[in-house]
C-alpha cells in the first residue's frame, strides 16, 4: 500500500495551522466573517505565537499585545461603533474568540473579560456618561477592566456574596473582597457586584486609585499561566454614586454578563479543539513506527476520525448558537449546553491528541499540553462543568437542583 504524505506536512510547525472544515461551514459564514477570521488568524500567527510560550512558561501575560487586539477588534466587538465597538454580528464575536483560543485561552480570556464583563454591562446597563467615559477607551485597550463576582466563600454560589456597600451623601462605602479576578492586578478599572443596605446586587466601577482598593496578584497557577489573575480587596472605598450601574439590579444583571462570555468560551474551546485535531493529524502523517506513518494505524485513525466528529459537532453547535444569539432568542441553558460541550470535547481532543504525539506530546514544542493545562481552568471558570449540567437540567425539568437541604452536621 502507497501510502501519500504531502510534503507540506513534514517541515509544518505547530503555528501553520489548517482549518477543519469537515461540514463544509466555511459556506454559512459571510465574505466578512472570513475576513474577520483571516485577519484575527494572522495577526494571532504573526504577533502570538513566537512568543506565547515564552509568556507561558513565565506566568506572565503579554500586555504589548492589548494594542493590537483592539486594532483586530478582539475588545467589544458587537459593541455599536458608536462607542468604539467594532459594531459587529455574534458570530464575528465567536470567529475571534476562536483565533485567539488557537493560540492560548489567557490571550482569549482577557479578549472576554473586556469584551462581555467588562464593556457589555456597561453599554446595556451605564448611564450614557459612563458608555460615553468608559467604552472607547476600553475599546482600543487604552484602558482595561475586569470582573468581579467571585468570592473566597461563593463561587459557584454568588448570590451568596457579601461584599456590600453603605450609602455616604454622593458616595457609598464598599467593603469586602473578590478573588480568581482575570487581569485585576492590570486592569484601570473593575466591574465590581455587590450587595447595598437592603441586601440588592448591584454593579459599581470602580477605579485604581480609588483609596483602599487593592488588586494582589494570585500566584501558583499551574493553569492558565499566561494569563494574570488576583483579588480585588475593598476597604472602606469611596465609589462615587454616579460609578453605579443605573441599568439593572440583582443577580440577573451579573448573570446576563455570563451569558455573553460564555458564548465566547464554547467558540474559543472549539479553538483549542482545532489546534489539537491539526496537530495530531499532521504529527500522525510525520511520525513513522514499524516502517509507517502512525497515522496508517486503525487505532489512531479512530482518534482523529472522533475528534473531527467532535469538532464538527461543535461548530455545528456553535454557529446555531451564534444565529440565535444574534436574534437574541438564545437561552441561558443553551448557551450553558455548548459551553459544557465544546470545553469538554476540546479537553478530551486535547488528551487524545497529546497520546497521539507519545512523548514528544508532552513537551513544549506542541501546544497540547499548554491547551489541556489551560482548559482544566476554562472548565471550571464561567460556572463549572457540573453547575452547567444543573442549568439543563433546571430547565428541562423546571426543577433547579442547586440547592439542597442543609445537613445536619
Ligand atoms: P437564580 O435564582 O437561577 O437566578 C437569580 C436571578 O437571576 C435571573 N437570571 C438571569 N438573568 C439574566 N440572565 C441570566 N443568564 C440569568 N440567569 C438567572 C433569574 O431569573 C433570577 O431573577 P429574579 O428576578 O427572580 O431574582 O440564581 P441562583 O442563585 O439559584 O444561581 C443559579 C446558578 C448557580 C446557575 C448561577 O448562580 C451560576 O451561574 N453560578 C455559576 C457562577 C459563575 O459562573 N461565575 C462566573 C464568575 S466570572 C468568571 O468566571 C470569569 S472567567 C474570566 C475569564 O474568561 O478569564
Ligand atoms: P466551588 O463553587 O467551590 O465548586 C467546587 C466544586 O463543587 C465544583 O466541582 C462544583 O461543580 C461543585 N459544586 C458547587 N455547587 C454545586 C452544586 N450546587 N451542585 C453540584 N456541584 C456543585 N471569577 C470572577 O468573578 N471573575 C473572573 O475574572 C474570574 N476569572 C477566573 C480565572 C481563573 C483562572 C479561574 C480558575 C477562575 C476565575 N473566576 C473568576 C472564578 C470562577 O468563576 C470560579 O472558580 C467558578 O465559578 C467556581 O467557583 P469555585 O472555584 O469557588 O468552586
């Protein structure tokens, strides 16, 4: 049996990347969702990947980078031009959250902090000073934000939060403490929830420099490394009234935030996903064992033939998900569904395609463990796995499942 090898295939480096395609998908998208896509790859190809590693390796992330991903639009991009925004569909969101997550998830994570926690609940729920203040500054990455809900005792539990604030004249006096914050350490300003003298959840920026405001960075990360993550501390800072958010109140303003990032992961996993799916198929055609391509072997070919199932599966998933986003028909629990799916199936494409590449899999030259090591975070942040189940389930049965009766210990 002859088998065929392209030559192109042997001297590819991990960052020449194809385009799994297997559904024929490329013909739903727009000429300018292929052009968003091109370009975001490229410059992902040109200004990430050289040095991503490096930033990996290092804990550190590379802020050099801001400028140019609000000149790809990679900051706010559905937010009207009038802001900065780049004015685009749900589907060009999705198109660059999956560039970016080619390369790396922290790169990815800082484009959806900005993008969905950052400047959505400022433009659906800001006065029109603070959009007018705030978003195209945060737009060109002049300016950057982060997110907290996340306490030390209430993760997957916020509505149990404790951070709180007291009315003071034209100010209010905020105390408590966030932590697993992405970008808090770098950021300008924070999107902070917390709760007012009747027990409400609202949201607050506030600004670095703001007395008694602290942003530590975490250390120890064994995930996640080129990204920066840490606390947000609160003592006793005075947050002008005018820095609340007039729009909404209660969890459901937070919430409505999650439900945009989380779009922006599903496509992002598929990202990671194809990055593996490219690397083992090629690898797989590179690597001879007993006279032959590994890739010749029936039991690696069931690998990659599960993984483009997958992957397929996913985009598929995905771009409706996109199409009902757009409309903005799409629910929490559907959005929930593809987050779940697409970081599960991208962990699992991960891990198979790490054995396909045996020991070399483990190494730095292949991204593969940097993605596996990186999705262990994606699947945990943005609500875990197992809570994203509980939202299905919640809505197909109409019986939430998050709480249950308290034992007696
Ligand atoms: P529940 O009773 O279900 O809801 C409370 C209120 O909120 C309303 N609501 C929503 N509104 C808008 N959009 C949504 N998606 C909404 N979901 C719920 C709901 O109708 C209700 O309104 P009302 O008027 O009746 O009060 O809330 P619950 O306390 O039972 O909690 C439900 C649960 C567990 C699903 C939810 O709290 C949850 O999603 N937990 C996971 C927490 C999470 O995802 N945290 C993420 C933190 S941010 C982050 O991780 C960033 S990672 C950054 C990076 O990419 O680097
Ligand atoms: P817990 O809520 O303590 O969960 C522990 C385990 O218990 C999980 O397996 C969970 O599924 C399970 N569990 C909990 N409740 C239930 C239940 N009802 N039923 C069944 N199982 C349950 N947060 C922010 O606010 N802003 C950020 O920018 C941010 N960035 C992050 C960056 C990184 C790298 C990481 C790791 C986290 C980040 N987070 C951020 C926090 C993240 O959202 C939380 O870690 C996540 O929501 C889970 O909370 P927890 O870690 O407290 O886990």
């Amino acid at each position: 049996m002859v088998i065929f090898v392209p030559k192109i295939c042997i001297k590819m480096k991990t960052d020449q990347y194809t385009h799994p395609d297997h559904y024929a998908l490329d013909d739903l998208l727009t000429e300018e969702h292929k052009l968003i896509r091109d370009t975001a790859r490229a410059w992902v190809k040109k200004e990430v990947s050289p040095i991503i590693d490096e930033h990996y390796e290092k804990a550190t992330f590379p802020k050099h980078l801001l400028k140019g991903l609000g000149e790809i639009g990679a900051f706010g991009p559905y937010i009207p031009t009038e802001y900065g925004g780049a004015g685009l569909d749900q589907i060009s969101y999705g198109i660059i959250m999956q560039e970016l997550e080619r390369s790396d998830s922290g790169l990815r994570s800082t484009a959806s902090v900005q993008s969905s926690l950052v400047m959505y609940p400022i433009w659906r729920y800001g006065s029109e000073e603070q959009k007018q203040k705030y978003l195209p500054k945060l737009a060109t990455g002049e300016m950057m934000g982060c997110f907290g809900l996340t306490e030390p005792d209430h993760g997957s539990n916020p509505s149990g939060m404790t951070t709180n604030y007291k009315e003071d004249g034209d100010h209010v006096i905020l105390n408590g403490a966030k932590m697993w914050i992405s970008n808090s350490p770098f950021a300008h300003i924070a999107v902070v929830w917390a709760k007012n003298e009747e027990g409400r959840i609202h949201g607050l920026i506030v600004e670095k420099g703001m007395e008694g405001f602290t942003a530590p960075e975490m250390h120890g990360k064994l995930s996640l490394r080129a990204s920066t993550t840490g606390e947000l501390i609160f003592d006793n800072v005075r947050v002008p009234k005018s820095n609340i958010l007039p729009g909404r109140s209660g969890l459901g303003a937070p919430l409505s935030c999650l439900d945009s990032a989380r779009f922006g992961i599903a496509w992002g996993a598929l990202g990671a996903a194809m990055d593996c799916y490219d690397q083992a198929l090629r690898y797989s055609k590179e690597r001879m064992q007993f006279g032959v391509p590994i890739g010749s072997f029936q039991l690696v070919q069931k690998k990659l033939a599960e993984m483009i199932t997958e992957i397929t599966k996913a985009q598929l998933l995905t771009y409706r998900l996109g199409q009902l986003r757009e409309a903005g028909k799409a629910s929490t629990a559907q959005i929930s569904m593809a987050k779940r799916n697409n970081v599960e199936i991208a962990l699992n494409i991960a891990r198979e395609a790490r054995q396909i590449h045996g020991g070399m899999g483990i190494t730095s030259e292949y991204s593969i463990m940097r993605h596996m090591a990186n999705l262990e975070s994606v699947v945990t942040y943005e609500g875990t796995h197992d809570i994203h189940l509980l939202i299905t389930g919640a809505e197909i049965t109409g019986i939430p499942a998050f709480t249950r009766e308290k034992p007696n210990l």
